[in-house]
C-alpha cells in the first residue's frame, strides 16, 4: 500500500465531498452530509499515515485504493 501523509490524504477526503468541520490540535475533523461517521484525521507535517489508520479511514471514507 502507498504511504500517504495526513495533509495528501486531505485532499483526497475533500476531492470526495468531505468537508472540514474543524481543528482540534493537530487533527482535523472530516463530515460528509447524509452520513453519521466523522473522520479525524491527523496532519503531523509530511509524516506518512500508519497503514492501519491508513486501511480504516479508507474503509469509512469508501476511498479505493488506488486513489491514492
């Protein structure tokens, strides 16, 4: 699987119709309208997404992998 950083897999969530709700710290917390889940996700510089946070917020996202 690609390493993808916090701030590159935003992109991909907003391209998706995520939209930023707001920031707590160093996380940022997705919503999308129509859907319960929310997605933080955490923006530490250009430091790469740990694969399985990386698989989770793919799986909630409904983001395929080669769309990254």
């Amino acid at each position: 699987m690609k390493q993808v950083s916090g701030r590159e897999f935003a992109v991909i969530l907003e391209r998706k119709g995520w939209e930023l709700k707001r920031i707590s710290g160093s996380h940022h917390v997705y919503i999308k309208t129509g859907r319960i889940e929310r997605i933080s996700l955490p923006i530490h510089g250009n430091q790469p997404l740990k694969i399985g946070l990386l698989k989770h917020l793919i799986n909630i996202a409904e983001i395929q992998e080669s769309e990254l």
